[in-house]
C-alpha cells in the first residue's frame, strides 16, 4: 500500500483559494476586454516574446486582454513561488514560433514524419546542450513536463506492482512520488520515507533502514519543499547495499545544479528527472539524463511509450535555455538566487517566522506562520492580497506531526523569479518586511510590494 495519504498540493485546488486571494486576484472578463479595448486604441507595446500582438489584439481581443492582465499581474507584485520564474525574450521567442507546427514523432534522424530536417537540428543542439551543461552521457529534451519525465523513467525502469522508496507526500514528496491520486501511487507500490521531525532534515540511517526492510526496485531522492542540499552520494550508497535503482527527481534545483550553486546528482543518478521550467528559466517541460547504459530505455520510455510528438518549439526553447544556463552571467544568478533565499529566510526568521531546518541551502524557503498567530492558509490569502505571491505547502515538524488537524501547513516560497528581476540582499529585506506587514494585515504591504516590483520589472523595455 502507498505510504502517503495527503496531498500538500490540495491546498491549491481552485474552488479551495481563500476570499481574500480571489478579491485581490480575480481579473474579471470584463476588465480584460477593457485592457484589450485601451492596448488597441493605444497601439501598446507587445509583452515580451510574443511576436505579434497585433494580429492577436485584432484576431481575438479576448485572449489579448487576457495576456495584458497576466503580464500586468505577474510585474505587479512579488511572485515567490518556488517552481516559477521568468523565461527570458528568446526563450519566449523560440516557443512562440512556427516551430510549433512542425510534427515530430521519434527522434532526430529516426522520424515518423517527413520534413524534420531542420527541426531535427533543433533537437541535437539541445540534447548536446544539455550533456554538456550537466556532464551527461546521455539527455532526452522531449518530456512535455517534470511529471511526464518520472512517468518515463518509472516505465524505463520498474514494472507495475514494484516497490519504490520516496520521500513521503506530507514531508515533500511530488504527486509523482507515490501519491494515491497519481499515476505513480495507482501503479507502484510506494514506501515514504520521511525527514526528521525535530530537525528537518534527511535521515540517511532511517531510509537505509526502510530500503532494508523493504526492498525497493528504486528509490527516489528529490522533493517539493526540502530546502537543503540532497547527499545523492549517501543515496547511492543506500541503493547499492539494497539493489535499488536510483532516480534523482531534481525538478526544482536543475537551474541551481546547471549554475554550480547546487552538488550535482548526474554521477550518482541511475536517471535524473527534472523541470526546465524552475530556477533553470526556460520553457515549461522536462529533462531526463542517464549514463549510456540507460539511453535506449529511457528513450523508449519516452516516445513511443509515453508520448508521441514532441514539441519542436519547446524543444528549441529548451534549447536556447540550456545556452543562457550555460554563461558565466547564468551561474552568478544561480548563487544570487542562493545568497537571497538565505538572506530572506533570516529576515524571515527575524520577523518572528519559523523556518524549516533553520535556514536553507537552495532557493526554497519552508516556514511556520503560526509563531504570528495565523495559519498558513489564511497567512497565503492575506499576502496575495498584499500582491504578494506564494504556496502552501506540508510542514513536517514535529509539532504538525502530533497535531495534524491543528497546523500541518506552512508557506513555501522562493527566490528564483526576483532574482531574475535583479533583487539582491537588500531587497530580501524589504520582502521579509512587506511579508510580516501583510501578515498583520497592514494595508500598507500593498502599496509596498508593487512599488518595490516595479522597480524591478521582469521584461524591462516590454509593455
Ligand atoms: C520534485 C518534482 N517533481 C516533479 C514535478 C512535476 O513537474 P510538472 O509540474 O512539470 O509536471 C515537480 C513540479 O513541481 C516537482 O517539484
């Protein structure tokens, strides 16, 4: 039997987005049509990367609206949700283009389609981008997504019915890792493993325990919410007293891994999986890497087992992504992105917040409102209110342990998207401020987060 049974990602299902959230949130139909009616009359600016809003304002003013609202909204405010960030124009370019028409099933010079020529070009540069960038042996760029990337190194590797080890759902484990409402917990036979419950952190002892006792065909190392660096080499060591495959689920630190601000899983991994879409800032998708041995079967396990045509532009933008990941410029924003979350979780703790292992080594942030007297659901609504954008997420303490219906959750937030916008330590500051401000509901934090967003915006020179 599955060992999760919580979801910490149902907190965010639509009908269950506190009030507060909504007033501040809602962009009604009709505020969007309006913003599409002044952008047509004013000839606005395209947002950046969309190559021709003209024809889009003209065509369907609807959507342009919607566009305009969305890119508003996310300049406007403090977006802190770990898994986002802010593509660059090129990357926006490359997916909005006529790549997109092109069908391609298969791989680069093996094609169900004809006409792949240059689009097969495309692929080869991105999957050698991505060897290089990450030292592999062997890359696939096609997986649409972070989950479709486990679902294939699951079906390269395991067989209905095998027993996998993962981090447990309430502790930080992914849909993917087990849950009962995926895929993964419907088809495996998942343990949880869990982190200490004063500490925080990864207990290396208890998951060798658990890989003893039960035997698992592969263990996954990689979560939502686990602030600190992962030892994949005590991981290694686990799978190989136990026979395990391991699979590194790195969806959230790749970008920091690709910019060295982060140990790499790729000597250690039997398979990485990962998000391009996080602190890496390109496109939505997913990466897989293995050694040689695996590169057939995870292929396989990828088209034509789990998919079928790839997408081209995403593929390309993947691409463009890996070469800005690439630059020198890439690698001191990784670190930025680590020297802010550091600095914002002490300025955190300093406001009276409780963080997750004290502190943390990625961009992730974990923390306890409750020190201030509101639970973390009502603390996410009063600072979206503020503009001030964040999750919810599982909080393994020990005293959520012992008490689940009191306070299982906190907020989790990251620095991958204000750093890109170009805030420092400085600026972190500010955000701890804005943050307790909105906690107390100080109407103040409003007006303070979107004047220090502007300052800052995300596409400068982009209406
Ligand atoms: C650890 C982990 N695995 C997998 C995923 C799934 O990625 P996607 O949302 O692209 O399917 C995520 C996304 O948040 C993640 O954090």
């Amino acid at each position: 039997m599955p060992a999760t049974t919580t979801s910490p990602r149902s907190e965010t299902r639509a009908g269950r987005v506190p009030a507060a959230e909504r007033a501040s949130g809602a962009v009604g139909a009709e505020e969007a049509a309006e913003r599409a009616r002044r952008a047509a009359r004013a000839g606005a600016a395209a947002p950046a990367g969309v190559g021709d809003f003209a024809a889009l304002l003209s065509e369907d003013p609807e959507i342009a609206g919607i566009l305009l609202a969305e890119c508003a909204r996310q300049a406007d405010g403090l977006q802190l949700i770990a898994a986002e960030n802010f593509t660059s124009p090129a990357v926006l370019a490359a997916l909005g283009s006529p790549l997109t028409n092109k069908y391609a099933e298969g791989y680069p010079g093996a094609r169900h389609h004809g006409g792949c020529e240059i689009v097969d070009l495309a692929e080869r540069i991105a999957v050698e981008r991505a060897k290089a960038l990450f030292r592999a042996e062997h890359a696939n760029v096609q997986a649409h997504s972070g989950s479709s990337a486990v679902l294939a190194a699951y079906a390269a590797l395991l067989r209905p019915g095998d027993t996998v080890l993962a981090m447990s759902l309430p502790h930080g484990g992914h849909l993917t890792h087990g849950s009962p409402a995926n895929f993964s917990g419907r088809w495996f036979d998942f343990v949880g493993y869990g982190v200490d419950e004063e500490t925080g952190l990864l207990d290396h002892d208890a998951i060798r325990a658990l890989a003893r006792e039960h035997r698992p065909k592969a263990i996954v190392c990689g979560s939502i919410s686990y602030p600190r660096h992962i030892d994949y080499a005590a991981f290694r060591d686990i799978a190989d007293e136990t026979g395990a495959y391991l699979i590194a689920d790195v969806a959230h630190p790749m970008g920091l891994i690709a910019g060295g601000a982060a140990p790499s899983p790729v000597p250690y991994a039997d398979v990485v999986c990962a998000t391009t879409h996080k602190v890496l800032r390109g496109p939505r998708g997913g990466l897989i890497l293995c050694g040689a041995r695996l590169a057939e079967r995870i292929d396989r396990a990828v088209f034509p087992f789990t998919q079928a045509g790839a997408q081209m532009n995403s593929v390309a933008a993947k691409a463009v992504a890996f070469g800005e990941a690439a630059t020198p410029a890439f690698g001191a924003y990784a670190h930025q992105v680590t020297a802010n979350a550091r600095a914002l979780a002490a300025a955190l703790a300093g406001q009276g917040l409780t963080i997750t292992t004290g502190g943390t080594d990625t961009h992730l942030i974990s923390a306890d409102t409750a020190p201030l007297g509101v639970d973390a659901r009502t603390a996410r609504g009063r600072l979206a209110a503020a503009g001030i954008v964040l999750d919810t997420c599982a909080l393994p303490c020990a005293e959520a342990a012992r008490n689940p219906a009191a306070r299982s959750t906190g907020i989790r937030l990251g620095t991958a998207a204000v750093t890109t916008q170009g805030m420092g330590e400085a600026e972190m500051a500010r955000i701890a401020e804005l943050i307790a401000a909105a906690l107390r509901e100080d109407p103040a934090a409003r007006s303070g987060a979107v004047a220090l967003a502007r300052r800052f915006p995300p596409y400068p020179g982009h209406g």
